[in-house]
C-alpha cells in the first residue's frame, strides 16, 4: 500500500521550530539524559519540565525497541510543545518505517515466550507495572498537563481512571477461560480455547496522553499479546514514561515497544505487515477508516475508537440544576476536547430559560489558564488550527441565527506566558439549529449549542440524525421515559442523569462511525484473543 498521507501539520511546525533555534531565540533545554551535542537524534527536554519531576528518568526522548532507547534510523527528532504557552518542551525522535519494522520484528521475537507465560505470571508483571505507575503519579500528571495543556486536576482524574485499567486487566488476565461443549457425535469432543491475537499495534490520540495506553496496552499484555505502541506527535512524553515503567516493572524485552515519530510511515509499516494481527486506534474518524482500509490487504483484526457528537437531552422533568452543572462538567472537559464531551445540548421548552441561565452560572465559575496553576480549571486547545476550527463553528452559528449568551472568541486579557498560548473562551449558543455546522460536526472545543425541542420523540429523533454513535446523554425524574428513551437512542454508550461513564469494568466503544469493537471490562479483553475450536476423536465408533 502506499503511503496514506503525510503529517503536513508537524512538518511545518518542525521547520518552524528549527528556524526558530537557528535565530538562537528559544529557551533552553536541558540535555537530560542524553548528550543533544555529541548525538543530534538524542532528543531534549526543557529545564522548566524537568526541574519538576522527582523522577527524572521518566523524561525520555527516545524510541523503545527491544528493551532499547533508540534514536531515529536517521537520527532526525521533533518539536514536542507547550499549548498553553506555545513554547517547546522537549524534542524527541521521530521514528520512520524502518524503526517500525524493528519494532515490530522485536514484537514478534518475543511473542512465543510471552505468550506462553501463565496469566498468573503476566497479571504479576502488569501488577508490578501498575504499583510503578501508581507511585509515578505526579510526574506523570505533570508530563500530561505540560504537553497536552489540561489543568493538572484533570490529569489527575484522567490518572485515577487510567491506572485502574491496568489493575483491571491485571486481574482479569486469569479470567480467561475456553468451553467444552455438548458433543452431538458420541465419539468426539468438542472444546474451544482462546489464545492471544499474535503482536498488536496501538495508536493512540493526544486528548488522554495516559489513559489511552493503558486501555489498549494493559489488555494486550494481559492476553498474552506483545505490542508496538504509537503515541499521538502532541504527548509522546507520557507514553515513554510509561514504558520506562513497563521495563521497570519487568516487562521482557520486545514485549512492549513504542515508536514516536512519523504517522504516515509509522502507520503505513503497522498495517503493512503480515507480522502485525491487530490495530487499535483511537482517533479520527478520517484516520481510522484509512487504517481500516489499509488493515483490509492483511486481513488484521481491528478495534476502532472513532469521533463523537453526543447528544445530551434536558427533558422537562429533570433536576435543572444538576443537568446544568453536568452538561458544563462534560462538554467543557478538556476544553471540550473529548470524544465522549456533551456536543449538542436539547433542552424542551418549558425549562429552556431555566436551563440556560444556570448552564451560563456555571460556565462563569470556569478560570481559563496553564494547566500547572493550581486555580485553572479550563486549559488550550492543542494547537492554533483547532481555534480556527471552533472559531468557524461558532461564526457559522451566529451567522445563522446562533445567541451567544457567554464567551464566543479567544480571551482578549491573557498575561504571559499564556498570552501566546492556544485559548478559546467557553462559549455557550442559545437558538441553535440543525442547519449549522455546529450540529453535524464535530467541534472538538469549548462551544456548546442549546437546541430547543417540543416532543420526546423530536428529541430522539434530532438526537439519532447523525453519523456518530459514541455516547448520549439525559436527564430526566421518569423512570419509563428513561428505559424508553435509553433504548432508542442509537450509541454505543448512554448516560442516564450522569455523564462519568467511562470505567475500567464497562465497554467503551461507538457504533455508525464512531469505531468497532470495545475496550473495558471482560467485553475489551475479548478483542486480543482468537477463539480456536478443537475436536478430538476418541478412537472408537458409536
Ligand atoms: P487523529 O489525527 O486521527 O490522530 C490520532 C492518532 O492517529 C495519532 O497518534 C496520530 O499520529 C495518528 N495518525 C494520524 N495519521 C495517521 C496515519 N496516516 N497512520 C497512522 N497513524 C496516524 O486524531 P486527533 O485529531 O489527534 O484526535 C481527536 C479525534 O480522536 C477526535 O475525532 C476524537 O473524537 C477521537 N477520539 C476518540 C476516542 C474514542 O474512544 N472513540 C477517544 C479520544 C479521541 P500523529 O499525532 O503523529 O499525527
């Protein structure tokens, strides 16, 4: 296959960035573990990031290949920065297709012996792993909130929920159990075992730079799969700290590899090898119907976590209060940069003023800043396209008849060092309607349209009329309008008077074109093992 399409976007900030060091104009950045002067594909982080971790050797800039911190093949690295200051933070190798292939061929090397491995003495490893990551807590927050710019309040939550998957799958390991089933032939038996999918590539996005490598790569360490692991370009900072764990915690070598760098060459060698059996993706729905296209020629097994455009439905006999603060918790968290974020609110009439003022006394109560200031709860975006994109929303909105009733621009009144950085105020539209892009795309920022409805069904209906199925939301007091509506809603996953849905023990996942397959709990364990059917005849005849 051929390439699938370039980074455009990390090139231009590369070139960017190395005409910048050229002028001599950028901060420093401290040659951490790696001497930058003596090897140019060695990586660096900045002396503010890493005079705030405790540990460290968590800080690594390098590929992870067989038990081996590897540069680039041609020795090339790039920016990693700062969103909420537009400063750099680190530099790190930019892997190709050929250190892809290593890594892979590493992953493969040591499938047999993993695999073979009890659960029991994986569980321990990935026991191990998650004590490590569990004492890691805050420099891991802090690599977080640096590369990814959420307020480090967030990160802890998005800790909590993601070194729980990693416990989970420990456990779970040993749960794996086959069937022998009721024979209809007196001469045979019939029994089904499940065996680990073979090496698994994971890619991963940069809105949970954690929680998104535990949920694919503890399961797959748990089934007895070995894993060549892609982090998004924006955090591959937290990725590596994570397989500085793993390899501490004894992951054997060529069990766990990560390869930062180049998407297209990176994703291009996964889905091109034979040696790969699965790709899981978290990320765009453009990006995952190319890999799944890409998958076909191998004939891999897939699990694909694409966009959303949830739903949240006020009905008139809801608590108001409480579906206004969790509308705000939801399509405001991570600066409304979540796959599973509130996206188009329906309010019915009767309660719709009501609604509206208190979504906006809560939206108030928001402090935009850098998510290392303890008083921030509403961080940037992760780069300047993403303002464009939600700026275009919002204009679109208002040119068709949109209300800004709070926020609708980037913050006029930022002081350094976030005057630089990638803001957009929490913007609330009242009179939305289903003609403007705000309702059929996904926004990915901190804007949020109130639609209006009469009747449950319009509601259902307005809330079904799109291409995504990831998860819905409502509110409402009435027990048979909940089941009702619970029901009919077309999503994978739905919130009913509650919006923290996502845990370690339940499926995760969208249907339409928000992705196949489901990560969590028994269901997510299920995509890493092959059911084989075996049939012994005993040697005699009815
Ligand atoms: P994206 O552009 O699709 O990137 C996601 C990952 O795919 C990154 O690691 C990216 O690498 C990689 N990638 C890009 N092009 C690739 C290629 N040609 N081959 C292989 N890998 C490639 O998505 P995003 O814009 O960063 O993330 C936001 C999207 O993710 C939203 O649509 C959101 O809804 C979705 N999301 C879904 C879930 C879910 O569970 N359903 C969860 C979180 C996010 P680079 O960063 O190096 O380009």
């Amino acid at each position: 296959m051929q390439a699938i399409f370039g980074s455009l976007a990390r090139r231009q900030l590369a070139q960017q960035v190395s005409t910048r060091y050229n002028g001599g104009a950028l901060i420093t950045l401290a040659h951490a573990h790696n001497d930058a002067s003596s090897n140019p594909g060695a990586g660096r982080v900045s002396e503010d990031l890493l005079s705030r971790l405790k540990d460290k050797d968590l800080a690594q800039t390098l590929g992870y290949i067989g038990d081996e911190w590897t540069p680039a093949s041609d020795g090339s690295t790039y920016p990693v920065m700062d969103p909420s200051t537009d400063e750099e933070i680190a530099r790190v190798a930019n892997l190709k297709g050929r250190d892809t292939n290593a890594a892979i061929a590493a992953a493969h090397a040591a499938f047999p012996s993993w695999s073979k491995r009890t659960a029991k003495d994986r569980g321990a490893i990935l026991r191990k792993w998650y004590e490590l990551v569990l004492a890691a807590q805050d420099d891991i927050c802090t690599l977080m909130t640096f590369e990814s710019g959420k307020p480090f309040k967030e990160s802890q939550a998005e800790f909590v929920g993601g070194v729980a998957s990693i416990e989970w799958f420990a456990e779970q390991g040993r749960r794996v159990e086959g069937d022998i089933l009721q024979t209809v032939h007196g001469d045979r038996r019939q029994l089904v075992i499940k065996q680990p999918v073979g090496v698994c590539a994971s890619i991963t996005p940069w809105n949970f730079p954690f929680s998104m490598v535990t949920r694919k790569n503890a399961p797959a360490l748990a089934a007895g799969c070995t894993i060549v692991h892609k982090p998004a370009e924006q955090t591959p900072l937290t990725a590596l700290a994570m397989a500085k764990l793993a390899q501490r915690a004894g992951v054997p070598a060529g069990v766990y590899n990560v390869v930062s760098g180049d998407a297209a060459a990176i994703g291009n060698a996964m889905v091109q090898s034979d040696l790969v059996r699965k790709l899981g993706f978290t990320g765009s729905t453009r990006v995952g119907k190319m890999l799944m296209a890409g998958c076909a020629d191998t004939v891999k097994r897939i699990s694909m976590e694409l966009g959303g455009n949830a739903p949240f439905i006020v009905f008139d006999d809801a608590d108001v209060q409480s579906a206004a603060a969790n509308v705000v918790a939801s399509a405001f968290r991570n600066a409304g940069q979540t796959c599973i974020c509130a996206n188009r609110i329906f309010v019915q009439e009767p309660i719709a003023e009501e609604f509206e003022q208190a979504v906006v006394d809560n939206v108030r109560k928001l402090k935009l800043g850098g998510g290392m200031d303890p008083k921030t709860t509403l961080g940037p975006l992760i780069a300047p396209n993403a303002i464009e994109r939600v700026k275009g929303h919002v204009d679109d909105a208002l040119a068709q008849g949109g209300r800004v009733l709070i926020g609708g621009s980037s913050p006029p009144d930022l002081q350094a060092p976030y005057s630089k950085g990638y803001f957009f105020q929490p913007t609330v539209i009242a009179d939305a309607t289903p003609n403007m892009k705000i309702y059929r795309e996904e926004t990915f920022g901190p804007a949020m349209p109130v639609f209006r409805f009469k009747y449950d069904e319009e509601a259902v209906k307005l809330a079904n009329d799109s291409e995504y199925g990831l998860a819905g939301y409502f509110f409402t007091t009435d027990l048979s309008r909940a089941w009702r509506v619970a029901e009919q809603l077309q999503y994978g996953m739905i919130g009913v008077n509650e919006v923290g849905i996502t845990s370690e023990v339940a499926p995760f996942g969208g249907v339409k074109h928000s992705g196949l397959g489901r990560e969590h709990g028994k269901y997510g364990m299920d995509e890493f093992l092959e059911i084989k059917y075996i049939q012994m005849g005993l040697g005699y005849s009815n």
